[in-house]
C-alpha cells in the first residue's frame, strides 16, 4: 500500500508531472514496461512513496497520450495514489489525471494496433489488453470516487453545468460510456435526498456532446429522473418529488421524437409512455 507522507502538502500543487516532463516530449519507447514494473512494485509492497508513483504516472499520460496501453497501465497507479489520500484537493489532483488516462485509452484504441508486449517478473511475456480493464476501473473506481469526492465538497468539472466541447469518449468506446450512465444512476438512485444534480449534469453533459448514445442516454436520464421523483414521493418529499418529475417528463417525452430506434430503445419506446403518464398524474397530483 502507498504511503501517506508529509509530501502531501507539496502533492495537492503538483497538477502535472515534474516540470523536466515535458508533455510535448516523445513518449519513450518503453513506457508500458516501466508502468508494469513499477505497478509491479507498488502491489508488492517495495515502492511506497506517493509522490514519486504519481509524478512518474502522470507524467506518462502526459506525454503518451495516443499510446492507449500507457494509459491503460498508468490508470491502476493513479488510482492506488488517490486512495491513498483523504478526500481533498490531492485526491482530486490524482483522480483528475486518471480520469485523463481513461479518455486518452479510449481514443487511442484501434482495432489495429496490437496491444503491448510487456516482460513479466519471471521472465516471459505477454501482450496487455487493458481497454476493458480501464472500463472497470473508471466505472468501478475512478467514477465513484470522484462522485464521493464531489459529495463532500471537491467537485471535479466533469460534473458541473458546463457543456463539453466534444465528446470524450469515441464511437467504439460506447460501452464505457454506457458502464459510466449504469454507475450514475445507481449512485443517484441509491440516494435518500433526492439529491441528483452531480449525476445528471454529467449524463447531460455527455447526452449533448455525443451523438451516437443521445438516445440511449436520454432515456437514462428521463429513468434517473423518474426514479428520483418516485423515491421522493414516497418518502412525502412532495416539492422535491414534483421538481424530479417535471425534468423526468421533459427528458422522456424527448426521448418518444426519436424514430428508427433498434432494440433495445425501439423496445422501450412502448413502456416509457407508462413512466410518462405516472409523473404527469404525480405532478398534477401534488
């Protein structure tokens, strides 16, 4: 386990790597062998300094970023540091930058490009595929930290109002995107206060930027919604309840003008009128 240290003070104003890591610099070719080695470090034991671990991570995603296994390799380092810290501007720091790596392993996959070669402890080798590795470490991980993180104060920009300016995932990344809606609707549904606004902001913000899920995530949002307002109902949270329903209504009503859905939205089309008719007669009943 990474330690925590007095360098925490310095960590919380270290947002890149050292300034001698240049992001414009050329990835070095052995970059993926030395994430491994040192992530092979960190899990045995033998390296626990949590500054070093993510300087040296960081600074791979900062000057790798078309390298989609770099990103792959540096992401379980840079969420080993940000569990290391207390919640707080120096986990934010770490989350931020796994975040970074995410994206980057998702826009530098191709098909095409075989995955690295890395040389293990024993000697031998074998090829990382670390795309569906970084998908469960953002949805599973990286995602619910950083909404932890956002609950208690220090709030990542990915979950407030401000459009994006492009979509951050890639059409052939449509399954991590449709992982992280699952890990924000089970985060705001699972809450007690009706309090969504982290959740939806993101989901909207990603709906608006990325035409090819804004069905799907339109759908997901109406749900989210529509949950919300139901849970608030039935705790008697009446002004609550009607707020959610009314944004429900707007997101699956939206949702009904798509044409030429294939399963499994042409499929819902025919139960969300159903969701539609429950939080009008919510609205007009309260």
């Amino acid at each position: 386990m990474l330690r925590f240290t007095l360098a925490a003070a310095l960590f919380a104003l270290v947002t890149h790597a050292p300034a001698n890591a240049d992001e414009n610099a050329a990835c070095p070719a052995r970059t993926e062998q030395n994430l491994y080695n040192l992530g092979y470090l960190v899990q045995s034991g033998q390296e626990k300094d949590t500054v070093k671990v993510f300087q040296f991570a960081a600074a791979a995603v900062d000057q790798c970023a078309d390298r989609t296994d770099v990103n792959g390799l540096a992401l379980p380092l840079l969420d080993a540091v940000a569990k290391a810290f207390p919640p707080g501007e120096s986990q934010l720091v770490a989350l931020s930058k796994a975040y970074e790596a995410v994206i980057n392993n998702g826009r530098a996959w191709r098909v095409d490009i075989p995955s690295a070669t890395i040389t293990l402890p024993d000697g031998g080798e074998s090829q990382v595929d670390t795309y569906n590795s970084v998908t469960q470490y953002y949805s599973q991980s990286i995602l619910p930290q950083l909404l932890a993180l956002a609950d208690a104060g220090t709030v990542h920009p990915m979950f407030t109002d401000s459009p994006l300016a492009e979509c951050p995932f890639p059409p052939s990344a449509e399954d991590r995107v449709l992982k992280e809606a699952k890990t924000l609707r089970d985060a705001a549904e699972n809450r007690w206060d009706g309090e969504v606004t982290f959740a939806t902001n993101r989901l909207r913000a990603v709906r608006d930027a990325c035409d090819f899920v804004r069905p799907r995530l339109t759908y997901e949002l109406g749900e989210l919604y529509a949950h919300a307002a139901t849970e608030q109902h039935t705790m008697t949270h009446d002004e609550k309840a009607v707020e959610l329903a009314g944004h429900a209504l707007t997101e699956l009503e939206k949702f009904m003008t798509y044409a030429g859905l294939e399963a499994p939205l042409a499929d819902w089309k025919l139960t969300v009128p159903v969701d539609i008719a429950a939080m009008k007669k919510l609205v007009d009943e309260n």
